[in-house]
C-alpha cells in the first residue's frame, strides 16, 4: 500500500468515526475519491516529509533511535486489526447451540473483524471478555477490508446484520426480532464460512474516544546573556575612579559579590556599585576577578569574570634627563635662574631646557640676562630663544642677552638716558593735561626716538657681536645663520606719573604689559611664519633704522604693573594661539599661577627657584625650552 493510500486509509478512519448514519458513509467514500482529498493528501504529505527532514537535521547527534508507530498507536481504539483469512475465519466460528437444561456461553459469530458488543441480555452469561467495540461505521470499513483488501466501502444494500442471543435452558433457541432503535449497517460475511446463528439485538456502539494529543512540554527559560565588563585606562601617579562597565547595553541588573583587585595596583573596589578608584602606582595590564550573582531572590548561581585594566605609563616618567656634554666649545648651564631686589621693583628670571633636548642630552637654546641700574633708575630683562635648526643657536642666544645688556647699561646710565629722561617728564605732563592731540603725537614720537637709540640700537650691537663670532670661528662652514635666534629685549623706569615700558621684539615668544586693572599691552607683534614652529630670528635685516623704528615700542601706564617676556616655550603651552596672546582673561590665569608659586611674594625666599620649578609643568606636546623673564 502506497503512502498516499495509508494517509487516505487514516482520514477514512478519522472521518467514519464521526458518522452517524448511512448517508455519512457515502460522503466521506465520495470525499476521499475527489481531487481535492488527493491533493489535501498530496499537501499534507509533502509537509510531513519535510518537516521530518527539519526535525532529523535539529535533532541533536546523540539522540535515543525511535521506533517507527504503528498505525494502531497512531490511532487507538480505531485502527483496523489485520485482515483474516477464510480459512482462519471458518475455523474460528463454533456452531451455535443451546443446551436444554443449562445456561451456556453465547456463540461467538464467525465475523471478519472484532465482535460487536453483547446486548444487556448478555452481562449474566460467562463468556470471555470481548474486544473493545468500533463503531459501526469502523466494523464495515474493517470488514470490507478483510474481504476485499481494499479501501474501497461496501455498498449498505448488500450488508447484513449477525447477531445472537442468550438462551436459558427452557427456552428454545429462537431469533429474536431485531431492535428498531439500532439499524447498523450490516456485515459482509465471508461466504465460506458456516452460516453465523442470529444473535440478539445489540446497543447502539459508543462514540470512539479518540486519543488527547499530547501537549507539548513547555519551552526552556531563557538563559541570561553571558556578560562581559569593562574599564576604563589608567594612568600611572594620576587619580582613578570608574565605575565597571556591564556589556552588552541592556543586561540585566547584577549584584557584586566579589572583586579582586591586585594588591600592587594600590586601587579599592565597592561592591556596592562595582566602582573601582586610587591611584595607581606602577603601569602595566593587571587582571581584576570578579564574582556576581544576577540581581533580585534568588539571584542563580554565582557568576565568575574577569577583566583587564590597562595602567598606561606617566609620560612624565618616560622622558629621560641626559646631561649636555660639558667639553662642548659653547657649552652653558641647562638650567640658570637670578634674583635682583630692586627695592622698588624686583627682577626675576628663569631658563630650563626642555623635555626634548633633555631626553637627547642636547643643550639649553634659550638665554636671559637682568640688571638694575641704580645709577638712572633703569630695570633690564632680555630674553632670547636659539633656533633649534641652528646648531650654534645656543651661543647666539647668549651674546644677544649679554651684549644687548651691555649697551643698555652704557646708554642708560649716559646722555642717552637723560634725554629719555626729559622726554619722558613731557610726554606725561601732556597726557595728564589732554590739551592738544598734535601736541601729545609730537611728544609721544621724540619719546619713541629717544629710545629707539637706545633699546632699538642694543639690537644692533647684538647682531654686530654675532657677526664678529662668525669672524673669529675662521670656519668657511660657519655662518651667521647657525648662530640664529629671537630676540626680547626690554627696560622700565618709574616716574612720579606712571611707569614707562620699552621693548624691541623680534621672533616669537612674547613682552607685555600687564596690570590686574588694565589687563595687557603687547610691546610688540609674534612673528609667526607660514608653517607651524616657524618665525624669525635676530639679523643684519632687523636692525635697519625702519626696522628698529617698527620693533622698538613703548607704553606709559601706572605704578602697579609688571613687565613679563617669555620665550615661545612659555607662550605657547599657555596662549595656545596669537589671538588669545592678546586676551586680559588669559594673562589673568597665568599670573594667578605665578602668585601661587610664591615666587611673586613680598618677602619669598628664593624666588628664583620656585619660579624654576614652576617651568617644569606638563603640556603635551610642548617641550621646548623655557625661558621667563618678569620685572614686577
């Protein structure tokens, strides 16, 4: 039998089991003949095979082996018994008798299929106990199956009904009459077997009770997503304190119930929060365990993980401090510092190489030199800042900061500075009565002579001894250019109107005025190339008289201010830019960090030191050398 023949086989069963009357019959034989029943069937087929086929790949590999069904598990109580033969059948049917005196067995009638049920008539007689009823419907279908072997139905017009009766023993054996309440179709018989004794009428078969479909088992509990965690980077000497961070977004909430931290690592952790802070001492990868149970009663089993926190090294700690060769021909201190207590003023500077030159072990490019002159009353800073491209650069900022100051001890204390003296007495005088603008712009352009040859000339002389450097070397190789370096060179003197402030700037880096009050004034413009770290250097080009007249610059304010230079070193890790050079906002900030150095105190020690140290702060990225000059 094909497989499309079982599964019609199978609906024929399911459907007669519904039946009622004969008419069902035909409706379900009709149905299972029709096109749409075979192509249901088709349908239905194709999806078991693959469904069959998913469920073979799904299953897992070590699964038990299932013994096929059968078709009477696959539908008890309704599937048909195997088909007998004539033969068997014959044999099996005793002879009905009845016996005069005694109660006697029913005979069992010679059928195809399993007996029908016995009528009430029967529960006082001793027989064996018969098979399970079908419903009639199922007993013809059975029958013609046993006859036929075939699914094909058997017309209700050539069906007959077998029955029999219990007889007592004084009763003659007789037919009774069949039971107009129960009408089954009737039974082919086979028709070589004996002819099967009327038995009594029988009850109307229950309705098959059809198997309960078997529920399925209820699908697993979700497991949790397995949770990773994560921390940020540390830092070597700095602060920590970062919370574990849970992944993937949206777990669910946990409950820490261990971390171990390294003992070397000198952090602590909170379990209430899973917060992890110190401060890490050494850098290097350490591995933090951590155990959690997933939050809320009962919380599971505890849960074990671990993460990395990578402690990055102090960049401060990587840079090296290599000294600079002392059997070097121009070879000068790495760090210098002075202190003059004018009394009315004081002088302060310091100059420390950088980090870059340092971890090289090349020298200090940078250079300042201070005086007092009691004698006129003058203050003088100079600073100078050597090209790094320049490999004599360092003894170029050298003779720049003390010839520059040798000049202006020689003019300032002369004539020269005298006539600065008077011009300066009728300048003030004229802005203190702001009667004349005409008046104020010639006083204020014979000042700017005045002292163009003197602070404008000490330029001249510096670019002069540079030139005589060169000379002396007596090295065709040697040019002025490899003595290349900026120029800052500045003075002030207090008069009973104010305090005047001159400067020549040449080169970048920066000299300002600065007042708490009135914010800065710049004495002059940074000389910033084309290319970032670009700008120009001291020559025999800036020291024409155009040239000293445009950089030498001047400005009269009151008594309670400071005169500051820098070399870039300085200006650039804290402007940042040259428009923010020139914002009151930012000289504030820098000067409340050089008050709270203590170099600035009335009565510091050392300040000198203090402001030494002060140059030792960290910017990324700069580290060049530094060099501040301050007359406060």
């Amino acid at each position: 039998m094909s497989g499309n023949e079982q599964l019609k086989l199978a609906v024929r069963l399911h459907l007669i089991g519904e039946a009622r009357v004969a008419d069902d019959f035909h409706v379900v034989d009709a149905f299972l003949q029709s096109d749409d029943c075979m192509n249901l069937i088709r349908v239905f087929d194709d999806k078991l095979r693959k469904q069959l086929a998913s469920f073979r790949h799904s299953r897992p590999a070590a699964a038990p082996t299932v013994r096929p069904m059968t078709l009477d598990e696959l539908s008890p109580g309704i599937a048909p018994k195997p088909p007998a033969t004539a033969a068997a059948t014959a044999a099996a049917a005793p002879t009905a008798t009845v016996a005069p005196s005694t109660t006697a067995a029913p005979p069992q009638p010679a059928m195809a299929a399993a007996p029908a049920p016995a009528s009430p008539a029967m529960a006082t007689a001793t027989a064996p106990v018969p098979a399970p009823a079908l419903p009639p419907a199922a007993m013809a279908a059975t029958s013609a199956s046993a006859a036929s072997a075939n699914v094909d139905s058997p017309s209700p017009a050539t069906t007959s009904t077998t029955t029999s009766a219990a007889m007592t023993a004084n009763t003659p054996a007789q037919p009774p009459a069949p039971s107009p309440a129960a009408t089954p179709a009737a039974v082919p018989v086979d028709v070589s077997a004996p002819a099967a004794t009327p038995a009594a009428t029988a009850a109307p078969a229950p309705a098959p009770v059809q198997a309960a479909p078997a529920q399925a088992p209820p699908p697993p509990a979700a497991e949790p997503p397995v949770l990773t965690f994560r921390l940020r980077n540390a830092r070597a000497g700095e602060a920590y304190a970062h919370s574990l961070e849970v992944l993937p977004a949206g777990a669910p909430p946990i409950r820490y119930t261990r971390i171990t931290v390294p003992t070397t690592l000198d952090l602590h952790a909170d379990l209430a929060g899973g917060a992890i802070s110190g401060t890490p001492a050494l850098p290097g990868d350490y591995d933090i365990e951590l155990a959690y149970r997933l939050d809320g009663p009962p919380g599971g089993a505890e849960r074990r993980a671990s993460v990395k926190l990578l402690v990055n090294a102090d960049p401060r700690s990587m840079w090296q401090n290599l000294p600079s060769k002392r059997d070097d021909v121009y070879w000068k201190p790495d760090e210098d510092s002075g202190f003059i207590d004018a009394g009315a003023l004081k002088l302060v500077a310091a100059s420390k190489r950088g980090r870059s030159h340092a971890h090289v072990g090349s020298f200090r490019d940078d250079d300042f030199s201070l005086a007092h002159l009691p004698q006129s009353g003058w203050h003088v800073a100079v600073v100078a800042d050597g090209a790094g491209s320049a490999k004599f650069s360092r003894r170029g900022a050298q003779l720049i900061c003390a010839e520059a100051l040798q000049h202006l001890q020689r003019t300032l204390d002369g004539a020269e500075g005298q006539a600065i003296d008077q011009a300066a007495q009728a300048y003030g005088a004229l802005l203190a009565q702001a009667p004349d603008e005409a008046a104020k712009e010639l006083a204020r352009q014979t000042l700017h002579g005045k002292l163009f040859v003197t602070v404008g000339h000490a330029a001249y002389y510096a670019v002069k001894a540079i030139v005589q450097e060169v000379a002396a070397q007596g090295d065709p190789q040697t040019s002025y250019k490899d003595y290349s370096s900026t120029a800052l060179i500045a003075a002030c003197k207090r008069y009973p109107f104010g305090t005047l402030h001159v400067a020549y700037w040449v080169g970048d880096g920066a000299v300002g005025v600065y007042s708490k009050r009135d914010g800065v004034t710049l004495l002059g413009e940074v000389d910033s190339g084309e290319y970032s770290g670009q700008t120009r250097f001291l020559d025999p080009g800036e020291v024409s008289q155009e040239a000293l007249l445009r950089r030498t610059r001047f400005a009269l304010t009151d008594t309670d201010s400071a005169l500051v230079l820098m070399s870039d070193g300085v200006s650039d890790p804290k402007f940042e830019t040259d428009a923010r050079l020139a914002r009151a906002a930012v000289w504030d900030e820098l000067w409340q960090e050089l008050e709270q150095t203590g170099a600035l105190a009335a009565d510091a020690a050392a300040p000198q030191q203090k402001l030494l140290d002060w140059l030792d702060f960290w910017s990324a990225g700069n580290h060049d050398d530094r060099t501040i000059a301050l007359i406060y």
